[in-house]
C-alpha cells in the first residue's frame, strides 16, 4: 500500500504519472512489452506479469540448489525468472484486464 501512496504523491507533485509511466520507461529492457505495462497496471495487479509467489513451479525454480533458504536473490535474478515463467492472464500490459493477482512479495 505504501508503493500506491508514494506513486500517487508523485504523481501529484507532477513527477510520475500512472496512466502514462510504463515499465519500459522506467525499466528499459528489463520487461517484455514493458512499454504497453503502466504503473497502474502493476498498482492494480493487472500487468499480466507472473506473480512468482504463487507459483509452485516457479517457486521450485526458485529453491536454490544447496538448500539454503536463506539466499539473497538480485532484482535481475527474480526478473530472469518471471520473465522465463511467461505472462499471466494474457499477455504483459493487456489493455482490459481478465483478472487480478496480488503478491504481497
């Protein structure tokens, strides 16, 4: 929630706006299709990114491969992964969303 908060008194002091900041913008080259992903998007959880936390199967992909649950990932690592998984509910940045996903992570 406080994300939400931060993004919205940005946008108010005229420094994001987030019907119009994508992904791209802000994360060039890190996202498919990042530039048709709006900060609403991701606000509303209607990005069509994979939500990691979810899934089982990207969980275990996850896992590191010593057992140590206690391994610090890199953005870009997570990144790699989700991006590997493939979009959710439709392509990345679909226009009308299908559904929602939250994650908490």
């Amino acid at each position: 929630m406080e994300h939400a908060k931060t993004n919205f008194l940005l946008q108010e002091e005229g420094l994001l706006d987030v019907d119009r900041s994508t992904v791209e913008d802000l994360l060039p080259g890190l996202i498919p299709n990042g530039g048709n992903i709006t900060l609403r998007h991701l606000l509303s959880h209607s990005s069509g990114l994979c939500d990691f936390a979810s899934s089982q199967d990207l969980l275990a992909t996850l896992s590191p491969a010593d057992g140590d649950l206690n391994r610090s990932w890199e953005p870009e690592e997570l990144i790699a992964v989700a991006n590997a998984h493939g979009p959710t509910g439709g392509r990345p940045g679909f226009p009308t969303p299908t559904r929602t996903s939250s994650c908490s992570v």
